[in-house]
C-alpha cells in the first residue's frame, strides 16, 4: 500500500483516526481549525480512544519511524494489548528495525510523485564473516513537493 510513516499506514486501518491535512481527524478536541501537527504520531487516536504508544523494537519512542529502515509494523489494540495494561488503552504501534542477517542481499526502490516529488531508497545487506559478522546499509533520499511553492519537505 506504499506506506512510509504512522500517518499513511493508519490511514488504511480499521478503527483508526488520522489527525493534520492528510487525516480525517482534526485532532484538538476543542473545534479549532485543521493544521499540521508538529508531531504527527501525537494527533491519531486508535479505537476513538487516544494515541497509540509508538516503540521501536518494543522500546518506548517518540522518534518517527520511515519504511527505509523498517522491516515490519506490529499493531497492537487495546490495553491487554501488550504488559497486561501497561501504556495507552489504544495499544502500540510498534515498528521493527532492519537487521543485519547472514545473506548477501539488496533492494533498491524509486518513487515518482506528484509537483514532482521522488523519494529513493537503498537497502544493502552484506556477509563479512560467513555465520560470523553480517552489515546492513540504509539509506534515503525524500524529496515532496507540494501545490504551492515553495513549499516541500526533504529527508
């Protein structure tokens, strides 16, 4: 489905609400008008509730997660969810990082967008030490631009 963040991939799930411009929710509770949250992941509430708890690898994190370094995303709803209670009653949402594994491997990946927006990501994971010593490079170059000029948003 092409989701590189919170907000796009929540987008797509059930029982999930996306604040900021691209959401459906404005996320401030009090009628204000709709803009751009200064942390994404702060304005979505899952199962009407609140914001999920992100971590990283299970480790509580306020650091945004990209798909250029992510191998999977675990969604976990509910309180009972994960530690029998402990955190958010909307759950976690937990994003798990590439690791280095023991075959050589590659991936390269082009996306052309709109107002001319590319985004380019490389994947390369190499044997060193064969059952010994693996190492894995991620790199990313995003570049989205918007309707209006000058505006555009580079990682």
């Amino acid at each position: 489905m092409g989701a590189t963040n919170n907000t796009s991939l929540l987008q797509y799930t059930v029982s999930s609400e996306v604040g900021g411009v691209n959401g459906n929710f404005a996320g401030t509770g009090d009628s204000a008008a709709l803009s751009e949250p200064d942390r994404p992941s702060q304005t979505t509430r899952i199962r009407g509730l609140a914001a999920a708890d992100n971590t990283r690898d299970f480790f509580l994190s306020q650091i945004p997660w990209d798909s250029y370094n992510i191998d999977r995303v675990d969604l976990q709803r509910g309180p009972n969810a994960i530690l029998f209670g402990e955190g958010s009653p909307a759950g976690i949402i937990n994003a798990g990082t590439k690791q280095a594994y023991f075959k050589d491997a590659g991936e390269v990946e082009l996306r052309v967008g709109s107002y001319g927006s590319t985004r380019e990501s490389l994947d390369i994971n190499q044997v060193l030490l064969p059952k010994q010593v693996a190492i894995r490079l991620d790199l990313l170059n995003d570049h989205e631009k918007f309707e209006q000029k000058p505006a555009y948003s580079k990682d």
